[in-house]
C-alpha cells in the first residue's frame, strides 16, 4: 500500500508541475515557450486528416500544423535540457511565425 500512495502522489505532483522545458531554458526563452504552448496545447484535431482545427485564441490550423507545432515544442525541450538556447529560440522562432501568420485579428 505505501508504494501505491507514492506513486499516486508523484503522478499528482507531476500533473500539477509545468513542462519540463522550464527547467533548463533561459527565463526569457522560458516566458515566450509557456505563451506559445498555451495556443498550440489548445489545438486537438480529432484524426489526422481534419481540415481545420481551432485554438483557443480563434486560429485555424489544420491537423498538420498542429502536430508539427506540437512536435516542435517537444525538440525545443530537448535543445532546453541540453542547454542549447540557441537552437531552442530557432525552433520557437518557427512556431511563433505559424502562430502569427494564423492569428485572427
């Protein structure tokens, strides 16, 4: 049993923490990292062939571009844990201009 609450509290803890590309990354990097995927963790396309899938600022995506743009995120990760802001911030330079050519206005 005690194993059991262990595990159970470490999974809580988890949910609750932020994403582990915080822990690594500039402070800066960090800010603009958490904005982007607030937008790109709001796009949930149904199957990969959608056409168009929403996030919760209005914009258009379709299926595509929302796992591009999720997988981009888990490499900006990665480059965080390495420590290669650089290549991190190139990476979210991308995803950033997917986001403001979609914006609504």
């Amino acid at each position: 049993m005690p194993a059991t609450l262990v595990s159970l509290t470490g999974s809580i803890f988890m949910l609750g923490s932020p994403p582990m590309v915080h822990a690594a990354c500039s402070l800066a990097l960090t800010d603009q990292t958490a904005s982007v995927e607030r937008i790109v963790g709001s796009l949930r396309p149904d199957k990969a062939g959608q056409m168009r899938v929403f996030a919760s600022d209005g914009s258009e995506f379709t299926a595509g571009q929302a796992q591009w743009m999720k997988g981009q995120l888990h490499g900006i990760q990665r480059e965080c844990i390495k420590g290669d802001d650089e290549s991190a911030a190139a990476q979210l330079r991308g995803v950033q201009e997917l986001l403001k050519a979609h914006r609504r206005t």
